[in-house]
C-alpha cells in the first residue's frame, strides 16, 4: 500500500486537497506568481521605510550609553549641546560632539521624505548623485525617501479601500440576492443612480471645502468603490438561493444570516477574491490621480501622483518624470498580474480539471 501524500501547509495552516490545487494553480502561473512575490517584497521594504530612510541615527553610543533617536527623540543637552530642543543630527557640530565621545550608526539613505537637502551642486530639482541615488525635487527633497514612503501610503490606502468597500459590497449583494422582490429592485435602482455619478468630479469637489487627509479622502472614496463587488455577489445569491441544500437548511430552520453568511456565501467568495487584486489597482490609480492633479493628500505628504506632477511642471528635470512612471508603472503591472494567477487559482475549470 503506498504511504499517504503529506499535507500541503499554507504559513503553517494545513491545506484542504481544494485549497492545495487552488495554490498550485496559484504557482502555475509563473508571471503572476514572480510578480507577487516582487510585491510583497517591495511592500515589505517600504514597511520598514523609517528605518531605511531617516534623517536621525538608527544608532547613537555617547559616553558609554546607547541611544535610539529613530524611536525616541532626544535633546542636544543629553549629547553635551546647550539647547533643551531636539538635537539636529545633521549639524556638523551635533556630529562631532557624539563622535568625541561615541559613533553614529545612520540608515543607508539619510533623509526622509520632508527632509531638505543641504549643500546640492545646483539649484534644485538637482539631477541624481551618490548623495541623492534619484536626485532630488523641486523642493530639495530626496526622491528616492519619497519613492519609499509613498510606495507604503499607496499600497496601504488601496488595501484598506479595498476590505472596507468589499465588505460593504459584499454584504450589499447578499441581501439583494438573497430576498430578492422589491429589496432587489429598490437597492438596484439606487445603485444605478449613485454609480452614474461622476466619481472624479465628485472627489475634487469635495475635496475642495474639506480639508484632505488620508482617513478623509479614504471615507470619500468609499462612498463609491463598495458597488465594485455588489452585481458579482448578487448573481450568486440570486443562483445559489434556491438551490437543495439551501432549501434544506430553511427546512431544518437555519436563519437567513446563517444560510447567507454559512452556506451561500462562501460560493460566492470564488469571484469576490477573483475580482480584489484589480479593485485594489483601481484604488491605486484613484488616489495617485488626485494627487496628480492637486486634491488629494496634504502638501508635502510623499506621494507618487504628486511626484508625477512634479515631473509634468519640471521637464528639464527627467529623472523626476521617469521615476514616476517606473514605480507606478511597476507596481500596477505587478498588480495585475497577480490579478491573473489569483483568477487562474479559482478558476472551476482549471481547479476541478
């Protein structure tokens, strides 16, 4: 008798034989599954973006004391200065009073993304350097520290869009798939009269008498983004409602909640997670218009739409524009394709071949 097949372990979590064929449909797609894994070590970097990029020491030894400035700020009075007010680790002065007496362990880039670059070798935007490895914008920023946190915002604001409006649109389709009648034609008609507004224009026109901020412009967004979802599940629900063994439940008296949150809808959570990579793109690109075009989060926040814009208002400075493009060019490259192996993993015909 041929000894069992091992079970396939997921981070740790056994795999049902449906979720091991699934992850190896998932690898079967070799463009959507190097991309993913691209992506996630980008995110995993950016996550750590104060680390790599910082204008205050990661390490500080004086006078037989360790200090940890990129946790904790600390007053130049504690590495012998005269002022009560944090120390400015940048002054050649602060410098060699803490190497009198210590060492100074920095970040493998020095600034961070609202930190002006001092003694440039010409007029800023400054074209790339082994000082600036990106150069840096019309403000005398780093490009390369801006790259890194607003890589971070973006993807963060996409994720959290993407699970609030999910949960959102999910559980509005499930309500109109599942009772169905005037509950079906009521919410219908109104989301086809809120998704014929003109999202753009409506974004930009609140943004305008409200002050922008990420928790802001998230809430905005979602006012929009959770329909994304809702016709998918509908279709499901509306499918799956008189099936047998949803009649059997309602027999044995299962609730509504539990028929629908227990037995329906996790069929319909193939083509929801098909559907999620490409709504998190959207709101990517979403976010990264308005702050293109000036309405999305706070002056100086490091942003990869503003970055672009920066590029569009200073064409004698390439290296701003095409370090735009790249990034988010990349980033939504590597999106989608890892779209296209999430699809291929619960697609029934290649699943239940």
């Amino acid at each position: 008798m041929a000894a069992p097949r091992p079970q396939q372990r997921l981070f740790g979590f056994p795999l049902s034989p449906l979720g091991a064929r699934r992850l190896a449909n998932f690898k079967a797609n070799r463009r959507g599954y190097v991309s993913f894994v691209l992506f996630l070590i980008l995110f995993g970097i950016s996550l750590f973006a104060e680390v790599i990029a910082n204008d205050r020491p990661l390490v500080v030894r004086y006078d037989g004391h360790y200090y940890f400035p990129v946790l904790k700020a600390y007053p130049e009075t504690t590495f012998g200065g005269f002022f009560e007010t944090e120390a400015d680790y940048s002054d050649p002065a602060v410098q060699d009073m803490i190497e009198e007496k210590g060492w100074i362990v920095w970040p493998p880039i020095p600034y961070r993304y609202d930190t002006v670059v001092r003694n440039l070798p010409g007029p800023a935007p400054s074209p790339p350097t082994r000082q600036n490895w990106l150069g840096t914008d019309d403000q005398a920023r780093d490009v390369l520290a801006r790259v890194i946190y607003g890589f971070r915002i973006s993807v963060l604001f996409g994720l959290l869009l993407t699970a609030i409006s999910s949960v959102i649109g999910v559980a509005a389709g499930a309500v109109q798939g599942y009772f169905g009648g005037w509950v079906d034609l009521g919410m219908q008609r109104f989301i086809e009269i809120w998704s014929n507004l003109p999202v753009m224009y409506l974004l930009i026109i609140l943004s305008s008498f409200i002050v922008p901020g990420f928790w802001t412009l998230l809430i905005l967004m979602l006012l929009t983004s959770w329909m994304s979802l809702v016709d998918v599940v509908r279709a499901e629900f509306l499918r799956a409602r008189n099936f047998d063994f949803v009649r059997a439940a309602r027999a044995l008296g299962a609730g509504n909640g539990t028929i629908m949150f227990r037995h329906i809808l996790p069929n319909a959570m193939v083509s929801t997670l098909t559907f999620m990579p490409f709504i998190l793109n959207g709101s990517i690109v979403t976010l990264t218009s308005l702050d293109f075009l000036g309405f999305g989060l706070p002056p100086g926040s490091p942003s990869l739409g503003e970055l672009a814009s920066q590029g569009k208002n200073n064409l004698q400075a390439p290296w701003l524009g095409i370090t735009s493009f790249v990034v988010i060019g990349l980033m939504l490259s590597l999106l989608v394709f890892a779209g296209e192996a999430v699809r291929d993993a619960f697609d029934p015909r290649k699943t239940f071949r």
